[in-house]
C-alpha cells in the first residue's frame, strides 16, 4: 500500500504543478481544441477555472495517498472517485461556458 501512496502522492504534486502554471495563464499545457472557440480577451479567466479542476483533482488525490498510510484502501478509493467525478464536473462546466462544448 506504500506504492500506492507514493504514486498517489507523486502525481499530485506534478498536477498541482500543471495547475499553478495554467492559473498563471499559461494556456499551452491545454489540448488546442479545447480551447478553440475561447474568446482571446477570455483565456485568462478560462485558465483560472480550468485550473480549479486540475486543483480539485490534485488535492483529491494527496489526501487519497495519505488516506491510503492510515486507514483501508477502500475508503482512499472512495475519496479518489468522488474527487474525480467532482473534478470532471467542473471540468466540464468550464469547457461549456468559455468553449461552448467540451470539443
């Protein structure tokens, strides 16, 4: 379960990293067509939202990965589908609003 943990961990703060670099506006580390139809003078508040998600999903998986050191896999695994599925749904909400579509 240490392994788990260790990955659980590792990968959070590499999408912590992505999310502090998209909310300074660097809109780059964002496929071009998901943010194709976004308005120039938008991108910047887009990039704010779009890395509330990537923030959610990141601290979903470090608690997960300390969850995992302390109690059962099960409730860690737990923790990691709701935050995944929270995630997505902002997500999603912001490729609605700003690119009028998730494609």
């Amino acid at each position: 379960m240490i392994v788990y943990s260790i990955i659980l961990i590792a990968v959070a703060i590499v999408l912590a990293v992505i999310a502090i670099r998209i909310n300074k506006g660097q809109t780059d580390l964002i496929i071009n067509y998901h943010q194709s139809r976004v308005k120039p003078e938008e991108k910047l508040r887009y990039a704010r939202d779009f890395s509330k998600g990537i923030f959610c999903l990141s601290s979903t998986m470090l608690i997960a990965g300390i969850t995992v050191l302390i109690t059962k896999v099960l409730i860690a695994d737990i923790i990691l589908v709701a935050g995944i599925i929270i995630s997505v749904v902002i997500l999603i909400r912001v490729q609605n609003r700003y690119n009028k579509g998730v494609f």
